[in-house]
C-alpha cells in the first residue's frame, strides 16, 4: 500500500510526524504480525525539494503534486494555523490552491482520501467531501460550515470515515488518522502499534469542546449567548427569548445551526452543562444544587444530559 502525504510550507510539524511514525512503525512490524500484510509505503510529495513545516524543521520531498495518480492513499496534514483568517488566508495562497488542484486530479473511486485537523480545508475545497460528514479541529468549526455548506460537520468523533474519505478532529488527531489507516490494512497490526506507541483509544474529542470557545461572529448568535447565559437557572422559552433579542424564533434556528451546528436549544444546553461543569469544579453545591442553578429540576434531569453530551 502506497501513502502520499501532501505537504506545504507551513504544515504542522507534529502532524506531519506523527503520520510519519506510525505508519513507519506499522510497516516496520507487519511482518512479525502477519508475514501476508502488504508492505506500508509513504512517500511525501509537495510543491518543491524542500518544504519547510511550522516549527522550523524541514522535509524532503520524494514527489511534486501533480506525480500522486498511482497511490491508494492521499492524506493532507495540518496547514498550522490557528485562527479561521489565517487557515482562510493559507488556502486561498498561491500554495494553497495548488494543493486543492492536486486534490481535484485525484480519482476519488480508486484512491482514498484522508486529512487531519485543518488539512480538512483544503479536502473540502477540492469538493471531494461535498455531501459527505467530516469532522476538523474543534475551534475552527464555524469559519469551516461558513466556507463550506456542502459538507456536513461532526464535532463529536475523533476520526470519521464516509465513503472515500477519512477525516481527523484537532492536532494530535494525526495519530488517530494515521491508526485508522493501519486498522484498513490489519486490525491486527493496528492493535500492535497502539501497544507499541501506547496510543490510546480516544472514540470522540468532544470532551476536549471548549463551547465558549467555538469561533463564530454571527452577532445575533452572539447575542442569544448572551441572553442564555444571564438566564440560566430559569425556564426557557426560545420564541421568546428570539424575540427578545428582536428576531423571529425560525431566524434564529437558521443563525445557530449555521454558526455553530445547534438548535437554540441545543446551545442552551451547551450553556448550561459548561456552567454546571465549572460550579462542579470550584464549589462544593451538591448535584441537586448545581442542577437548580443552571435551569434544571433535579439532579437526575443533569445526569441524563450530561451522559448524553458525554
């Protein structure tokens, strides 16, 4: 099996390594684990001899952009960025619409795709992953749903698989991409290199969602925010809360899924978890208490959400 990993100037250095390490020692063990599992190659291909990644070190590259037609793999890492402008900015560089034209040359229904954290961008700017689910680093969800509207965001999962097309949540979510990517060649061979690197197994990143942290700029979702979070311990009403914040209730379910993914009352969900979470930490209320501060009858009503969120 050939791997062609498409770097840039710019790219997330661990990101970049740790695809490389583990897919490294998967082949480096196949054959202890199975002497029939096919040979692991990878090979990185970029706009020229040398890229040099985010932290400064530099990679050569065994291949250009346009010589990627005869690998059953394309895996795009991290761009290394960090907001939403600058991902923005490094997809519309003169870099950057060469790798999305790379992507485009790809045969979809003979080569698989994959990418990690940001890389996700430039997957979905190639249309590849139009209609499909994806999932992307967390905090950068709604400048992604913003950019892409064809492409259907998953937050919860660590890695999501549709079809062709294997995606990774944020950062050291490489090492998770690069496991599934053994786990399609041997299952068993994946378990060996998970034990081997001690990697382990992390279903979902949902526990790592920040929520007050999830850029977005819509400033009437910004403002229902607002309005929940002055709020919380009362019943809820989201027509009137809309109307409060001086839109009809069906705008307002329009603006939250499109920012964030949520109904309104999937956010005011959201508001009231993160609340209970930090009383959780940093008081010693009871559970029954902390369900009374942030809107909830009884404790067994937080439990049940809390499971589910989980």
């Amino acid at each position: 099996m050939r791997i062609s990993l498409l770097v840039n100037d710019g790219c997330f250095a661990s990101g970049v390594a740790a695809l490389l390490d583990v897919l490294g020692t998967a082949d480096a063990v196949r054959t202890e684990v199975d002497p029939s599992i096919p040979a692991i190659e990878t090979v990185l291909a970029g706009p020229k001899r040398t890229v040099r990644l985010g932290s400064g070190l530099s990679v050569a590259t065994q291949r250009t952009l346009t010589e990627i037609d005869d690998v059953d793999i394309v895996v795009v890492p991290a761009m290394g960025t960090m907001t939403g402008p600058a991902t923005e900015a490094a997809l519309d560089s003169r870099a950057g619409r060469a790798l999305v034209r790379a992507l485009r040359s790809v045969d979809p229904d003979r080569v698989s795709l994959a990418a990690a954290c940001t890389g996700v961008f430039p997957l979905a700017a190639s249309g590849l992953a139009d209609g499909r689910r994806v999932t992307t680093t967390w905090f950068l969800a709604g400048a992604f749903r913003r950019r892409f509207p064809a492409v259907s965001l998953d937050l919860d999962s660590m890695v999501v698989r549709d079809g062709a097309v294997i995606t990774a949540g944020a950062a050291f979510a490489h090492i998770d991409l690069a496991l599934t990517l053994v786990r399609g060649v041997s299952t068993d061979l994946a378990r060996q290199v998970a034990r081997l690197l001690v990697i382990d197994e992390r279903p979902s990143q949902a526990a790592y969602v920040a929520y007050d942290q999830m850029a977005h700029d819509d400033q009437l979702v910004l403002a229902f925010e607002r309005h929940v979070r002055k709020h919380l311990a009362e019943p809820f009403d989201v027509a009137a809360a809309a109307a409060t914040i001086g839109v009809t209730r069906r705008t307002l379910e329009r603006r939250t899924k499109q920012a964030l993914g949520l109904s309104p009352l999937g956010v005011i969900h959201r508001l009231r978890l993160q609340q209970a979470a930090y009383l959780r930490r940093t008081g010693d209320l009871s559970v029954e208490q902390i369900a009374r501060h942030v809107g909830y009858a009884n404790a067994a009503t937080l439990r049940s959400l809390q499971r589910r969120h989980r």
